[in-house]
C-alpha cells in the first residue's frame, strides 16, 4: 500500500489564483524596472537632468533593490513571507505617489531609491512562497516558469505601458499606474496567499546587510564615472571602498553560523553557472532596452506609443517561452537549452547592431523577437536551475541569490553599457567648430539634451548619427557578452535531457 504521506499534495485552484497575484506582482516590479526608459526625453525637458542624473533615475531603483533583496529575505523568514509582501505592496505604492510628482531630478532618485527598497521587499517573497505553495515538483516547475516569464515580460512589457501613458499624460503617469495595481496586490494577497517563514529564528545582521550596500553602489558608481568621464580620484577611491567592503562581507559570512548570504553555495558548479548566466542575460538585456527605448524616440522618431509597440516583439517573444520550454528541456537538457538561448540573444542583439542603419523596422522588430525569445528561455530555465542544484533545506538561501543576481545584473546593465553607450556617443561626435560652447556643451551632455537645447538641424543630425553609432557598436558587445554566458551554461550547468517529468513521490 502506497503511503499517502510520501506524496506531495497537489495545488488546487486557490493556489493557482495566489500564483496570479504574485506574478503580477514581480511583472509590475519588472515593469517599473523598464517603464521609465521612454519618459527620459520628457522627464529630461521637465526636470532637466545631467545625463549622470537620468543614469541614476534609471538604475537606482535596481541598485538598492539588489543591495536589499537578502537582507528581506532574512526579514521574511522571521516575520512572515505574507505580511512583509503586503507591508512592501503598501510602501511600494505610497513611494510611487512620491515619484510621480517629484519636483526636481534629486527627488525623483530620492523616491526611486524608495521604490527599491520596497521591492525589496516583495522579490524574495514571491518566489518563496511559490515554492512553499506548490509542493509537487511538475507544478513547482511549472509555477517558477510562470514566476520567471512574469518577470521576463514584465521588463519588455515596461516600454509598451510606458508609450501608452505617455502618449496621454505626463512622464509621473507611469508611476501612478502602480498604485491601482498594489490595491489589487494587497487585496488579492490578503485573501488568497498562506504564511510562510523561514525554519531557522535567527537575528538579521545588520552589518552584514550595510557591508553588502557599501560594496554593490560605490563599485557600480565607480564603473558609471569611470566610462562616462574618464579615471580620476573619486572612481578610485569609490573603486576601493566597493572592494573593501566586498571583501569585508565575504569574509563575514564565512564566520558567521547563519550567514546573510550562503557563499558557500557558489562552490556547486552548476549553481555559480546558473546565477552566472541569469545575471549576464538580464545585463544585457536591460541595458539594451535602456538606450533603445531613446534611440527609437530621439533618432527614428517614434513617439512614445510607437516606440513602445516597436518593441513588442520581444514581449511576445519572451510570453511563447511557455510554448518551446518543455520541448528544449526534453531534448538538450537544462544546461544546453541554456547555452541555446543566450546564443539566440547573442544573434538578435547582433541583429540589432546589424539592422539598425536601415529605414526599414522589419530588421529590427525580427531581432527584437529573437532577442526575447532567447533571453526568456535562458532566464526561466536558470531561475528553475538555481533552486533545483542545490539541497532542498538551502533552497531559501538560493532563491535569494538568483533574486539578488537578477537585479544587480540589471542594474548594472544599465551603468556599464549606458555609460558606454554615452561614451562613445561622445566619441562619435563631429560637431561644427563654430558652435558656441553652451551648445556644444549640451551635445555633449546627451543627445536628449541637445533635443532640448540646439536648434541647428545640422548639428542634431550629427548628434543623432553620433547616438546610432554608439547604439550599434553596444549591441555587439553586449552579444559578445551573451556568447560568453552560453559558452559558461553550455559548459558547467548539467544537461542531461529530461524523458518525462516526475512527481516527488516515493
């Protein structure tokens, strides 16, 4: 006789239904991770910000989402995985308020900031509670693809909504859109989602969580100064305080007996694999969209509503993972589907470089869907990859890592390949030498700025050249980079083809 106690208890529709509340939770904390890229010119005639200023409006909200995401973890797990998403659903609602009427640049980084820590919040939540919701594995598996499809379209979703709104009202709309949202959010997880917590009732270390701070934003800022404006003391200087306390919070977690983040993990091969890629692949990915969303307004001309449907092949893209995922698994394997995946971005970010000197979208709209394609399934297999290479008492510890790589890849997609799409825009630049230095000091400062500013068509057809050029030549690097993930994924994580998924049982 079978012992009932040995199978693991299926998820009815009440689990099903939470599930939706929690991807559309982690699809709005993607959405506002990308929803701003098409605000830039709009914001920038509003707020006037230097282009140092519109990078930190940009990726802020990732960088201390990234620095925090272990620290809530650990949060979570003492006072409840349920209470701290809705305590977070409520403050991520109250900060967007504060973002969409921000008087000044300064207060609109202020209130992004806000936002990440309150998405910090909500990250590591969602993902444990999937985990603890769905107990069989075939629906674990299932469950996690829909969790990392959510965030996937989510952050290609972001332009589209973006271009919706701003197409009707001003840039703070794609804030406001938030907080209707976190209602249905609080309600949906008020009723719908169970409490969980953590098994082990230990203190948070505070200084754990500041030394892993100190180390992710003085080294990004320190790369962002670095490619932006050239070597000088303050990158060094931010560079060695990023090192020092990266070292100081490695060397910590190894003394302590329940450490804020488990480095020992990193010692499975398919796990450090696994993260490795996750965080190149939204690196990339990120960044892309970041300038591309300003390359279709500023230099093809789109308006925003254009520019964000422009970019809905990599949306649609990323939502048919769903439809391929099973296949691929089946008949290379986790690892190989992997490698496979971000070779397909690779090739579309190639595309993109490629086509982008033609009047023609179609060059573009077709490697945008390859791009979509192949990141999607390399992002839902290495969040599926990440909890499963690891023994099931850790798997809190490894969701919060593969959350933490996620965000800080993305935060520093958009630092190091903005800063260097910014950079070579600069040197790609040959502006007239009668130009007045007010206005060329506009050009320089970006081609947003020189929108606003310059009224010579002459010297904005060279700034616009100057943006395309430095948009294709990051593309190719950015493919490069892909490339070099598949080769990590292809190599270290197992890929053993799957004939059939099997329940956990006995």
């Amino acid at each position: 006789m079978t012992d009932l106690k040995l199978v693991p208890r299926l998820a009815g529709p009440r689990e099903w239904a939470a599930l939706v509340v929690l991807v559309l939770v982690v699809m709005l904390l993607a959405i506002d991770g990308t929803v701003l890229y098409l605000a830039v010119p709009s914001l920038t005639a509003d707020l006037s910000p230097t282009s140092t200023e519109v990078l930190w409006i940009g990726d802020i909200y990732a960088f201390v989402l990234a620095g925090l995401l272990i620290t809530m973890g650990n949060v979570a797990d003492r006072i409840g995985r349920k209470r701290l998403l809705l305590i977070g659903s409520a403050t991520f609602g109250a900060a967007s308020v504060l973002a969409a009427f921000a008087p000044n640049a300064e207060a609109l980084i202020a209130a992004r900031a806000l936002l990440g820590v309150a998405g910090a919040t909500l990250m590591p939540s969602t993902l444990s509670i999937v985990r603890s919701m769905f107990v069989d594995r075939t629906q674990r598996t299932r469950a996690i693809a829909l969790w990392s499809v959510g965030a996937t379209a989510g952050a290609a979703l972001g332009p589209l909504v973006g271009g919706i709104l701003l197409e009707n009202f001003w840039w703070g709309s794609v804030f406001l859109i938030n907080v209707p949202i976190m209602v249905l959010a609080l309600i949906g997880g008020w009723f719908l989602l169970p409490e969980s917590r953590g098994t082990a009732a230990h203190r948070i270390d505070l200084a754990s969580s500041a030394l892993s701070i100190l180390a992710i934003v003085p080294l990004v800022y320190a790369v962002k100064r670095w490619i932006g404006s050239g070597p000088d003391l303050l990158v060094l200087l931010a560079a060695m305080l990023g090192l020092l306390a990266g070292w100081a919070f490695l060397r910590r977690q190894k003394r302590l007996t329940v450490p804020l983040l488990d480095v020992s993990l990193f010692r499975i091969p398919a796990f450090a694999g696994a993260v490795g890629a996750n965080a190149l692949a939204i690196f990339a990915f990120l960044g892309l969209l970041f300038f591309f969303s300003q390359y279709l307004q500023m230099v093809r001309g789109f308006g925003p509503l254009h520019a964000g449907l422009a970019e809905l092949p990599a949306t649609l893209a990323s939502i048919a993972v769903i439809a391929v995922i099973g296949f691929l698994v089946v008949r290379l394997g986790a690892g190989r589907s992997i490698g496979a995946g971000l070779g397909l971005g690779a090739l579309g970010l190639s595309g993109i470089g490629a086509t982008a000197p033609f009047a023609s979208y179609w060059g573009l709209g077709v490697s945008l869907a390859v791009l979509g394609l192949g990141i999607g399934i390399a992002m839902t297999l290495t969040t599926d990859a990440v909890v499963s290479t690891v023994p099931k008492e850790r798997s809190g510890a490894a969701a919060a890592i593969a959350e933490t790589g996620y965000e800080l890849g993305g935060a520093l997609g958009i630092a190091v390949l903005g800063s260097l799409q910014a950079a070579m825009y600069r040197s790609h630049l040959e502006l007239p030498q009668d130009l007045s230095e007010g206005e060329r000091a506009a050009v320089n400062e970006s081609l947003a700025s020189a929108m606003t500013t310059v009224k010579d068509s002459a010297v904005l057809t060279a700034a616009r050249d100057a943006f395309a050029s430095a948009m294709q030549m990051t593309s190719f690097i950015a493919a490069i980079l892909l490339l070099v993930a598949a080769a990590i994924a292809w190599r270290v994580i197992p890929s053993t083809p799957t004939k059939k998924v099997q329940h956990d049982a006995a």
